[in-house]
C-alpha cells in the first residue's frame, strides 16, 4: 500500500438505508483486537503456551477528532450519543478497503478556538460483526 493522505479516510453514518460521509477525519486511530484463549496444559511440548484457534472474543474501536461535514451530521451523531443506539458504520480506507458494521458512540467531545471551527472527537466501540472488504 502506498503512503495515503490522512484526509482521505472517511467515516459514514447508515442514514436512511444510505451510507452518508458525517465527518472527515483530521487524526483517527482504528484498532482491531483479538483476544486469546490458553489451553496450556502440563503436556504442552516445552511448556510453551498453547492457544486455540477461533476461540477468542474479537473487537474493534476507532477514535477521531475533525470536523462534520455539516448540521444534519451533526444532529445525527449527537443523537446516537444521547439515545445510546447503535448504528450502521463504514470506515473508508484509501487504498485498503473498508470496514462495515454496527458500532456504539461511546465517546463525543466537542471543542473549538476562537478564531477556528468547532471540532469534534469521538470514539466508536464495534457492536456487532463486522465485514472488511479489500480495495
């Protein structure tokens, strides 16, 4: 994969039925974690550790912090928040792919300077499964 530019990775909101860019990301971190389940026993060769395969619990988060695209967006983010409800995300990445799926808004901050725009941050925990689809 190339070097991206950062401003290319898109967050969109299910709306509708309708996949709709609610914010561009000026910083984001996207983590994909999966955990372990041992089943080291006394007979494991060289009591190295043992794992087993498919067992563990699978779980992604992103974090961001930009700017929305516009009112509706906003109002739509916000909602979730306040509602706790949880929706229909796609993470684009330039060049890698896409990552879909239901996530919860488990984090919205919102700050602004006063010469500049207010900027958000935010941070969505996975919900559900999730689909990755390869660029």
């Amino acid at each position: 994969m190339p070097i991206q530019k950062g401003r290319d990775l898109l967050l969109k909101l299910d709306i509708g039925g309708t996949f709709t860019t609610v914010a561009g990301l000026r910083t984001s971190r996207i983590a994909l974690n999966a955990q372990t389940v041992d089943i080291t026993t006394r007979e494991s060769a060289g009591r190295w550790r043992e794992l087993l395969a498919g067992a563990g619990i699978r779980s992604a988060s992103l974090s961001g912090a930009g700017l929305f695209t516009d009112a509706s967006a906003d109002a739509a983010i916000r909602a979730l928040f306040f509602d706790t409800d949880i929706a229909s995300w796609q993470v684009i990445l330039p060049d890698f792919g896409t990552l879909e799926g239901p996530f919860q808004l488990t984090a919205l901050e919102f700050s602004g300077e006063h010469d500049g725009a207010i900027a958000y941050d935010l941070t969505l925990a996975s919900a559900g499964e999730l689909a990755f689809t390869a660029e």
